[in-house]
C-alpha cells in the first residue's frame, strides 16, 4: 500500500486544481485515507440551470479526477479509480457527494508522459492565420485522437461559429441561465472571488470597459436589447470563433458516463495544448441539441458517438492571460 504524506498530497491536488471544470466552478473536493484517495462533489458549485441533469458537473469531475491521476503518475504512483453512480446532485443543500475513490499502486507501466498541464489555459480571443506548419500540427492532432473531429474547411469553420452564436442566443433568452452565468463572472478585478473561481474578465479577454458593458447587456438591458434586435450584435463570438484553425468536435460512446467523458475531454485538450494550440469550449454546439443535431449529420460522425463538446482551435493572437483563478489547495482537501 502507498501512503502519501499529506505535503506530498496538497502538491498534488495544487495540480490537479488546473484541470478544466464548467464555468470553473471547481466542484471537486478530495480526502486522503490510507492509501486511498475519494473524490467528492460540492453541490453547492453546481450550475443547475444550464446543467439540470448534472451532466456538466459530473464531467468536470472527470477532467479533476484525471487532472490528479496525472499528478501522481510523475510521482511514480498510479490510482485505479472505481466511481459512484450520479444521483445528479439533487440537492444543492445537500452534503458533499462521493464520486469516485481510487487506490493508490506503483507505477508498473513506460515512464509517464509529461503533459503541458501548466500552460493549458481557455483562449477566448482571435486567433492568427493558419499557416502551413500549423496544418502539419492540426494532422498530427487528427491522429492522435479517435474522439476528435477536427473542421478545418474555411466555409465550415464560419457555419460553426454562426451556429454558435445562435445556440448561446437561445440559452441567454432565459432569464434563469442568464442570472446563473453573472453568478459566476467576475467582471471587475475588485470583485470578491476574481482570482478564485468562475469567468472572470482577464479570462473571458475583455477589457474594462468591454467587461462593464457585458454585465449591462446580460443584465438589465436584455431585454430590451433582444426586442430591439441588437442583442445578437452585442453577444456575437463570430469574429473571434470564425478565425480559428480548426473547429474541434470532440465526440464520445453513446451511453458513456459524464465522468469518463470528462477524464478522456481533459486528455483532449492536453493533446491541443501538446501540438502548439490554445482552445476554449464551444459548448453551446454541444448543449443545444438541434446545433449538436445539425452537426452531427453534417460530419457524418456515426449513431454510436455522441458530440460531447467543442473546441475553437488555433495559434493565439494576442496575450495569454497570466494567471488562472483558482481556489486555495486546502480549500479543496477535507
């Protein structure tokens, strides 16, 4: 039995923190036992609206239960994980739910990779023109994994992102998903939690004065906005989503637990970030189901696979945001 100390664990689970969670909540909490490590769920990060099945919750906890098998893999340790089936949280009152364990072995495999688990990071910003190098890079990602279909046609890069913009208009024109997301951005640096959780400003690239306007168009003025007509001006992603390299539909079993789709997501984007790009979900593409629909049979993906989520693709243009908001390690240990 491999027994960590507890040092050696809050290291581990600093790490594991960087796994990507919806809206970055950061849902997942962790406690150490002897050899074992359990994985358990805050209910109260949830976003219940936008994610009433718990979907999204149950896959950010695979994307931060992976997130420490990579962390205990260059400590030469593996954890073989058994998880808890969902009860979708149903309470956001309730205690802490139990997702997954997993016991602690030796590492008996070839040497772990070493992932870019530091620099991964949402690029929500344009991207520079495709070059002839970046296209070896994105034939390179194509082979590397089975899950992702990755759109590079010019014409079908800028359906997408319509589409996109089409799918985010549908879900903001209720009012409920609306006041969830605000709940969760953080839109000026004096806010309470900006470095700690949620969308913040830097994150989300935008300014000051783009950050105060947003949180005017979301909020009060949609309304108005949206009866006007000019709400789909104000919120459109196209110019940045339509100058990616790539549009990445990442695609699982049918009938595949949220949890493991959400270990297999993070190993996706670490792929990204391994061949040189930066990515930021797209996943109005997936949660709408007549944009997931469309493409779906667009691509030709077959009945057995499922558009878990997208990705917008490329090689970033401008500058990287220089820190992730993230709660404190021992926060996240109980």
């Amino acid at each position: 039995m491999i027994d960590l100390t507890l040092d050696d664990f809050r290291g581990i689970v600093s790490e594991a923190r960087l796994a990507p969670s919806v809206h970055n909540v950061q849902p997942s909490r962790w406690r150490l036992d002897h050899g074992k490590v359990e994985l358990y769920g805050d209910p109260v990060r949830a976003i219940p609206v936008a994610d009433p099945d718990g979907r999204d919750w149950r896959l950010s906890h695979g994307a931060s239960f992976e997130g420490l098998a990579l962390a205990l893999a260059q400590k030469g340790i593996a954890l073989d994980a058994t998880i808890t089936p969902s009860n979708q949280h149903a309470s956001q009152n309730g205690p802490l739910e139990l997702v997954a364990s997993g016991t602690l072995r030796p590492w008996n495999e070839n040497p772990p990779r070493i992932e870019p688990v530091a620099s991964r990071m949402s690029w929500r910003g344009s991207f520079e023109e495709t070059d002839a190098e970046m296209r070896i890079r994105l034939d390179s990602l194509a082979e590397m994994r089975d899950d992702l279909l990755l759109v590079r046609d010019r014409a079908f890069i800028e359906h997408a992102a319509r589409l996109a913009d089409r799918a985010g208009l549908h879900f903001l024109r209720d009012d409920a998903h609306r006041r969830e997301l605000l709940h969760w951005m953080r839109l000026s640096p004096s806010h309470l939690h900006y470095a700690r959780d949620g969308l913040n400003a830097q994150a989300m690239h935008l300014g000051t004065l783009e950050a105060y306007g947003a949180g005017l168009v979301l909020g009060p003025f949609f309304p108005a906005l949206d009866r006007m007509g000019l709400a789909p001006k104000f919120l459109s992603e196209y110019a940045k989503s339509s100058t990616a390299s790539a549009i990445a539909l990442f695609h699982r079993p049918v009938g595949e637990d949220a949890f493991h789709s959400g270990r297999a997501f993070y190993r996706a984007w670490l792929a990204m970030e391994r061949t040189g790009f930066k990515a930021v979900p797209m996943s109005v593409l997936a949660d709408w189901p007549v944009a997931r629909n469309a493409l779906h049979r667009l691509h030709g993906l077959d009945d057995g696979r499922f558009i878990v989520s997208a990705f917008r693709i490329g090689r970033p243009k401008g500058q990287l945001p220089s820190a992730r908001a993230r709660l404190p390690v021992d926060e996240l240990i109980v």
